[in-house]
C-alpha cells in the first residue's frame, strides 16, 4: 500500500526509544522527513543515526524536556509546520493516590495532557490551512481499562482524550484527523523498568515477571515495538482521513470485550 506520506515532514515527541522512536522509524521508512526529541542527548543523535542510515529522510533532532515550555518552544522552532505530529512523553510514576499532593497531579497533567494539548494548538491551525493534518496520540490502554497503581495516569490521559474526542471533530473536515494510540505491554525500556519495581516489590524476579506479563495476553506475548509503528503509519497515511477521534488499542487482546 502506498501510503502516500513520502516528502512529508512529522514531528515525533520523546522518541529516542521505545514507541516514539518506533513511530519516528516506521514513518521515516514511508519517506517521512522527522523532527525527534528527547531530553537526553546522547541516546537522541544515536537514534537519528539509526533512522538516517535506514531510509536516507532528514532527521533532526531537538534535545529538551517536551513537558516545559522551552522544550515545546525549541521542537516547534525545528519544526514549525509539521504534516504530522506524534505526541508522547514520559508516562507518570505509579503509587498510592493518598501521596500525590497538587505538585504530583500538577505534572501528570501537563505531561500528558496539556503537554500534547499546546503542541496541537501550535501546529493544528496550518494543517487546516494546507489541507491534510494527522495528529496521533500516544497514550495508553489504561484510558479504556484503568491501572490501579498508575492512578496519574489514567486521571491525566483520559483528560487528553476527552478533550481530542471533541477537537478532531472540529477539524476533521479539513482532512486533519486527531486519534489516540493505546499501547498495552510493549517490550520497551519503560516496560523493563516498570517491572523492575514490580519485581523489587514481589520479591519475584524480573524475566519470570514478564513472562507472566506476556502469558496473561491471549496474544501470548508482549508486543514488538515495531507493531505499534506499523499503526501509526496507517493513522497517519492518506487512505486514514475518514478515521477520526478513534482510540485503537493494541494489547493483544488483554481488555477483554465484545466491542470497543
Ligand atoms: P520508554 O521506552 O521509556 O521511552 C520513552 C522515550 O520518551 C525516551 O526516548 C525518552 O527519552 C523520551 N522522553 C521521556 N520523557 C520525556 C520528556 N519529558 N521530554 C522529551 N522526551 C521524553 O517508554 P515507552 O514504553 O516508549 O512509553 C512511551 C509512552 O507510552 C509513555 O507515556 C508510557 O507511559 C506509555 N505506555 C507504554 C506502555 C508500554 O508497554 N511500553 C504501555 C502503556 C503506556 P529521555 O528519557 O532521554 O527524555
């Protein structure tokens, strides 16, 4: 399928690794011009290389924390009018909502909501004018099926979605279409560190704990970073312009229902 992205440009958010960078790949393999951040700048250049020595686009790369301001201001200077933007960042820590104080919340949402919520109003406005805009957040399965230890993060990320289910119906007659991806467990870092706490925690050790992890999928596994890339660029391509404030979730199957 051609998914007539080639020549475009995107700006893919926290995609030094894991699900940003397998996003900021796979669009870049469909011809995609990419513009990645990350706060560290090491693990950021390496990835570019990566990117760059796979399919030959432009990537350039902003070093910065994409949850501040200077780093919203210094990703949008790189690139100020994005066919495409990926929002991601860093999800909030897990614990016990009796020791989030207002501090706590106050970060949660605006990585996870305001955060993506300034980047689309920066960039939303030129879409519309040029006619074609994909806007695709990352956020998580626990926006359908709640984490009850990650209680940040579904307050934070189901205000996101609450807020884009009106927006990309504002602007979907202008072929700017707004939907959220839901991971479930993908093998990334932020899996292996979230099942280190786990594990610390259990006294179990870490390999047995993902492997449980993986069985309790009727996929059997966890999912390859990859996949979830391959679902982007299927968001973002021309043939997706009907498919508007969706939420798709991959897990394997793990929410179990009979729809939705
Ligand atoms: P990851 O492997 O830890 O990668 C996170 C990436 O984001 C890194 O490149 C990191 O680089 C960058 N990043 C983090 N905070 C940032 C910030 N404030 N500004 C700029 N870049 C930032 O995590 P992941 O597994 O890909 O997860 C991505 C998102 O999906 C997270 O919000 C996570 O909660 C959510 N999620 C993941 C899973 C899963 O199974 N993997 C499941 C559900 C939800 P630096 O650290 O150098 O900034």
């Amino acid at each position: 399928m051609d998914t007539g992205l080639a020549g475009r440009t995107a700006l893919v958010c926290a995609a030094s690794k894991g699900l940003g960078r397998a996003c900021a790949m796979a669009l870049a393999q469909e011809g995609v011009h990419v513009t990645i951040t990350a706060r560290g700048a090491e693990a950021l250049e390496a990835t570019a290389a990566e990117i760059r020595a796979a399919t030959g686009v432009v990537v350039t790369t902003v070093a910065g924390d994409i949850t501040s301001e200077a780093g919203r201001a210094a990703a949008l200077a790189a690139c100020p009018a994005p066919d495409i933007l990926v929002n991601n960042a860093g999800g909030p820590p897990p614990g016990d909502f009796r020791t989030w104080e207002r501090d706590d919340w106050v970060a949660a949402l605006d990585a996870n909501m305001l955060t993506p919520i300034f980047l689309i109003r920066a960039v939303v406005d030129g879409m519309i004018a040029r006619g074609f805009g994909r806007i695709v957040n990352i956020t998580s399965g626990s926006v359908k099926s709640p984490i009850a230890t990650l209680g940040l993060s579904n307050g934070a990320r189901a205000g996101l979605t609450g807020f884009v289910g009106g927006l990309s119906r504002q602007v979907a007659r202008h072929n700017v279409t707004i939907n959220g991806l839901l991971p479930g467990p993908f093998l990334t870092d932020r899996l292996r560190s979230n099942a280190r706490v786990a594990a610390e925690a259990s006294g179990q050790d870490v390999d047995s704990l993902l492997a449980e992890r993986a069985k309790a999928t009727p996929a059997g596994r966890v999912g390859d970073p990859a996949e979830f890339g391959a679902a982007c660029v299927f968001l973002c391509s021309a043939q997706a312009g009907f498919i508007v404030g969706q939420n798709l979730l991959l897990d394997g199957g793990a929410f179990n229902s009979t729809m939705g």
